[in-house]
C-alpha cells in the first residue's frame, strides 16, 4: 500500500493512504512538500511524525470497494492484467490502493506518537475556504469500464469479498485501539 505524506509551509503534516483524499490534497491545498512511502518496503520508514501530525483513515469497506473498483477499472482500461491477480494482490497486503494490515501500520506509529486521526469526510476542515467535490474523482474519463461499487463486489464475487471483509474485520481492531487510546500493545 502507498502513503502520501504532506507538509505545508505552516507546519500542518498530514499522513494518508490512496483513495484518502490524496488527489483532493495534491490538487486543491498547495503543499510545500509531497513524500511518498510504501508500507512494505521497510526502507521507507515514516520520521518526524509529532503530536500535531494526521493521520487520514477512512471507512474500512468503503475504503476497500473504493480501492477495488480503482485497481480493477485501471486494469481494464488499460489491458493491464487479470482482475484476479488484483484480488489476490488485495488478499496477500501487496495492492497499491489498501492493505488489510493498514490500521495495525498506523497503530505502531501512534503507539509510539499519539498523532491525531482525521477521518477524511472530515479533512476538508483542515483547509477552510477550499471546497472538495467529489465529482472530480469518479474516473468520467474511462471509456472501457462504468463499474459501479456494486458492479465492483460482483465482479469480485462473494467468496473472495467475504475473505476480505475478514481481513477488514481483524484489522480494524487497532484503529479502535488508537480511538480507546490503548497503547503498548504491539
């Protein structure tokens, strides 16, 4: 999964994952500085998160069908590769878009820095005056595909959906442990 980290020259750090608000935060806040981590290289280890540091997260399904529908309409769109290969990306924590270990990522962060959590229904108040529409990011210009989120679960079929809100359910544990302020527990 990649993280997109932004800095802004009035000291506002902001840390979120794709399909998070990253095109909204490149496109419409003016960063001074954009980093980019990914969560399974280890090399690339996140530095300098503080107390005033947030962190995006999102729905956890509708983060997951979001993801989907991008990786799977991409990959139609461009005659990339076979939509089950993408899935089982998704299911062994190796896709681009969602990791079903992110909030255990966050959580070993937090634990050691208590940084704050902004769902990103919410993340548009960090920058008064800047208006989000969502109609922006809807992908309007792939041709190839119209998937729905709906089309996007059918299409992934319910054995393989229901793997997944599996890894979902065990995951989203730590982003309660983080909202209970429960440390130490990794």
């Amino acid at each position: 999964m990649v993280l997109k980290r932004f800095t802004y020259e009035s000291g506002l750090d902001i840390i979120t994952p794709l399909k998070c608000g990253t095109r909204w935060l490149q496109q419409e806040t003016n960063p001074l500085l954009m980093e980019e981590y990914n969560t399974m290289n280890f090399m690339s280890k996140l530095v300098g998160i503080t107390n005033k540091t947030y962190w995006v997260y999102r729905d956890n399904r509708e983060h997951l069908v979001s993801a989907l529908r991008t990786e799977i309409r991409s990959s139609i769109e461009f005659n990339e590769e076979n939509i089950e290969l993408i899935i089982d990306r998704f299911i062994n924590g190796t896709a681009t878009h969602w990791s079903p270990e992110l909030y255990r990522y966050m959580y070993s962060y937090w634990n050691r820095t208590e940084f704050n959590l902004v769902h990103l229904k919410d993340l548009s108040n960090l920058f008064p005056g800047v208006q989000y529409s969502s109609n922006n990011y809807d992908m309007n210009n792939y041709n190839k595909t119209k998937h729905t989120k709906e089309d996007t679960i059918k299409l992934v079929g319910s054995i393989k959906m229901n793997e997944l809100y599996k890894l979902l359910d065990k995951d989203i544990i730590w982003l309660d442990k983080m909202f209970k302020k429960e440390h130490n527990l990794i």
